[in-house]
C-alpha cells in the first residue's frame, strides 16, 4: 500500500523488487521534544519524502542543525540505525 501510494524508489522500496526496512515495518520516526512535550524544529515535517528530509541537513538555521544532530547521537548511541536519506 506504502508502494501505491508514493510509487518513488528513492523514498519507498518497491515490495517486488526487495523492499527496505520502513517497507516491512522495521523503521521508526522520531523527534526531539522539550520538556513540556513541545516538538522541538526539525528540518522537515513527518513523512516528507524531499530531499530537506536527508540526514545531511543543508539549511541555514543553526538550532534545526543542532536539534537534528542531537537526535541522531542519541539515536545511534542507543543502537538505532540512522537511515541514509531520511
């Protein structure tokens, strides 16, 4: 169904050919919050399939940088995977 709906190989594996970890179930999204629960900025929203959602943020704001890198250390110090293009 992920595949219908996007039909893009550069954010969805088609199921046919091999599919990816997302495509079985096995990918997670996450962000950073504050203390209160608040979203912390992020380069992109949830589920955005542009090239603003790389790993390698290429935008002008400081605290996106910051909040992103954050994230990402901490996620692949707790063991997670940090996936290429998302």
């Amino acid at each position: 169904m992920l595949w219908d709906a996007i039909e893009n190989p550069d954010c969805v594996s088609e199921p046919a050919q091999s599919g990816s970890r997302p495509t079985f179930g096995a990918g997670v999204d996450v962000t950073l919050v504050d203390a209160r629960g608040r979203e912390l900025k992020m380069p992109t929203d949830f589920d955005d399939f542009t090239p603003a959602a790389s790993t390698r943020y290429r935008g002008k704001d400081p605290v996106i940088a910051t909040n992103l890198h954050t994230l990402q250390r901490a996620m692949t110090q707790a063991g997670f995977w940090v996936l290429r293009d998302e």
